[in-house]
C-alpha cells in the first residue's frame, strides 16, 4: 500500500511509502490529494516513517514492518540517541541516531518541545499516552 507521509522536519515537504516494501520516495511536489497518513525522518542509516495502517500505528523502514499497538518503545541518550521497539520481548527495531537537536534545547527560548525536532522521542511521546495515540490515529486514518 501506498502512504502519503510528510517530512517531520519540513512539514511542506512530502513523501511516499510504500509500506510493503519500507521504500520511501521523496515527492518534489505535494500529492494531488494532500491526505497525511504519517511523518518521516532519517534517523541514522534508516529512513524511518511512523504512520496509520488499518487503523493502527506502525513504524516502517525498509528493514522493518512494526505494528505498534502493543509494542514497548524505550528511546535513550543525549548527543547519541537510541530507539528500541519491543515486541513480545523481542527487539523488533533498534535504531541509533545522531541528536537532530543543535543546538541543545537548554540553549533554545521558543516554546519549541524537545520532540518537535526528535521523530524517535516523538513516537515514544505519543506510544506512552493514550490520549496521542487515538488522536493520531484519527488524523491519520
């Protein structure tokens, strides 16, 4: 199946997933039908989407397909960050990432949330919160 995703980063910019294969195809113009059904981001060596499939949350790079409703997500560290999906105690996704934040959040006076720069802290966020998750889920379906 094919998802229109928009980049985390750069909401103006648009992706195309294909969820089958984890292959995600950077778009030069926004789709025709603009429906979002997720966000994308390099993290490391990946380009990782997290998205709305069937009505449930997935995390999809080419190396792997994560259906996250009953998934236990960890996301640890500072200047290297890690991200580790778990499923049935079993490691299904195990990223690790450069911080996309420079400079550090300490140093920014917005009201920008640390997560806003982080897809891996964002997807934890939104996994441990009932409340983000269904309202997720209803943008994205």
């Amino acid at each position: 199946m094919k998802l229109s995703v928009r980049d985390f980063l750069s909401r103006g910019r648009w992706g195309e997933l294909d969820t089958d294969t984890g292959a995600l195809t950077r778009l030069v113009e926004a789709p025709s039908e603009p429906k979002e059904k997720g966000y994308f981001m390099r993290l490391g060596d990946a380009e990782v989407s997290f998205c709305a499939e069937g009505g449930k949350l997935m995390l999809v790079t080419e190396a792997a397909r994560v259906a996250l409703a009953d998934a236990k997500v960890e996301h640890a560290g500072e200047e290297l960050r890690t991200l580790r999906v778990q499923q049935g105690g079993e490691q299904a996704l195990r990223l690790s990432y450069p911080s996309p934040i420079n400079p550090p959040m300490e140093f920014d006076f917005t009201m920008a949330e640390e997560e806003d720069f982080d897809l891996g802290l964002f997807v934890k966020n939104v996994l441990t919160s009932e409340k983000r998750k269904t309202l997720m889920l209803k943008k994205w379906s």
